[in-house]
C-alpha cells in the first residue's frame, strides 16, 4: 500500500511538470509563429489594417486627402541697362509676392556683367511674378516655365508610409512578449529598419510638398558693356594697335615656353660630346 502511494505521488508530480513545460513551449511557438506572420507579411495597399480613409484611390485618380502635386519651375534671362537698379525693382516685386532670394551669384567680364538669381516664391503667386518681371525690367531674351506632376510618386510614399507605420505597431506588439533573447534581437533588427525606412520616407514628402508650395525660378540679368570713346572706334587705327598688343604679347608667350625647355637644351650638347667620344674610341680600337 505504501508503495503504491508513492508511485501515485511521482506520478502527479511527472504529470503537473511535465504540463508546465508543454505550456513554455506553446507559448514560445505562439510568439515565433506571430513573429513569422509579420516578417513575411507583404507590405500590400490592400491591407485590411491600413486606415481607408487614408490611402488614395488610384484607379480613379482621386483621393480624400492627397490632392494634386505639381512642381513649377522656371528660367528667364533678361538683358537691362543696370544690374544694381534692375536688383532693387526686382526686390520690390517678391516683396509683393511674398518671395525670397535663396542663392545670388555675380559675373563681370569683360564684355558683359551677369546677375544669377534663384528665387523661391508661393506656387500661387508664381505667373504673376513671372508677368510683372517681363515688364517694367528689361528685354526678355529667353522665357521657359515647366510643370511636373509628381501626385503619383506622392500617393505612392504615403501609401508605403502608412503601411510602414502599422508594421512598426505590429513589431513592438511583439517585442513586448518576446520571450528570449534570439526573438527580441530579431524584431529589433526590423524596427530599427523601418524607422530608417520611415524617416527617408518622411523626408521625400517633406520635400516634395516645399517644392509644390513654394515654386521655382532661375532668373538671369545681364548687362553687355559698352565701350569706351578711345576703344569703341572700331576703325584701321584701333585694330592695328590691338594686332600689335597681341602679337606683342603672343611672342613673350612662345619666349616664356621656350625658356621653358632649358634643361633639355642643357642636355644636348652633353649628347654629342659623348657621342663623338664614344665614336673616337671605337674608331682607335679597330686601329
């Protein structure tokens, strides 16, 4: 009777082991196979978790919060009698259209000066700055003005973004039931993937609508100048002292690049003089 209590008692004990154990395991295959749901899930636009209200019908080619995204830029090149005074009713005008200069660059030459201005200016005030500076400044040379709609190339980052952002959701779910070390290091790997995959993300939109809010335009002063009373006679007199002056300068030049060569010239005559003594003693040893 004894005996048998004991084998009864060894049995419980087995069995409510044995029953612990089974329930780690369960919970630790439930962990991976949730895991495994996540990273071979594909990220899809179709996904019943993403927020509807927020992805763009694509087919249709409408959307309830992404409108159009067009990008305008342009180029005009406008030859004036002053730079400095072309300038400054050029500063007038953004001031009325709430533009700004971001990059200026000057040239002068001798034949010509040339202001370099990138202008940034709201999208909607664009065509009127462009107007007001093809009069009242100067003679327009060369005008070009582009559009590019980039609402495709939007929707589709803001698509992926979401999507992005619900699988972050899902992996820090289960980074808080991991239960060993293996499982944590691998979700963590992948959040730290998508938060990098996030931000460039962010950082197209961003982009993306400075460009569409705030139009583009490259805009180009130029002055030729004029010259002066004793050059600008165009005459035989005028052309002859140029030829001169050039000839002049064209011939210290060639004297300069010859100078120039005067280790080799310094060399040839130690050549020959070795040579003819080379020449000598062959010639005294056949005698």
């Amino acid at each position: 009777m004894k005996n048998f209590l004991t084998l009864s008692l060894f049995a419980v004990l087995f069995s409510c082991s044995d029953s612990n154990s089974s329930s780690s395991e369960m919970k630790s295959m439930e962990v991976n196979a949730n895991l495994m749901e996540v990273v071979t899930e594909p990220p899809s636009t179709s996904n019943s978790l993403a927020p509807k209200q927020s992805i763009p019908d694509k087919s249709s080619g409408k959307s309830d919060t992404i409108s159009k995204k067009i990008i305008k830029n342009g180029r005009m090149e406008i030859q004036v009698a002053s730079i400095d005074k072309s300038k400054l009713k050029i500063e007038e005008k953004l001031k009325k259209t709430n533009a700004y200069i971001q990059d200026e660059s000057f040239r002068n030459d001798e034949y010509s000066e040339s202001l370099n201005v990138k202008i940034r200016v709201p999208y909607q005030n664009f065509d009127a700055l462009i107007l007001s500076f093809s009069e009242g400044i100067g003679s327009v040379l060369s005008k070009n003005i582009s559009s590019d709609d980039v609402t495709e190339e939007y929707t589709d980052v803001s698509i992926k973004l979401a999507n992005k952002k619900i699988y972050l959701e899902k992996y820090r779910d289960l980074l808080k039931g991991a239960s060993s070390t293996k499982d944590m290091l691998e979700i963590q790997e992948k959040i730290r993937g998508l938060e990098d995959e996030i931000d460039v993300a962010v950082g197209r939109l961003r982009f993306i609508d400075d460009q569409v809010n705030y139009s583009t335009l490259q805009l180009t002063l130029y002055k030729e100048k004029v010259r002066d009373s004793v050059t600008s006679r165009i005459g035989f007199g005028s052309r002859f002292a140029d030829s001169i002056s050039q000839g002049w300068n064209s011939f210290v030049g060639f004297m300069l690049g010859v100078i120039s060569f005067w280790p080799f010239f310094l060399m040839i005559p130690i050549l020959i003089f070795s040579f003819k003594k080379w020449k000598n003693r062959k010639k005294n040893k056949k005698e």
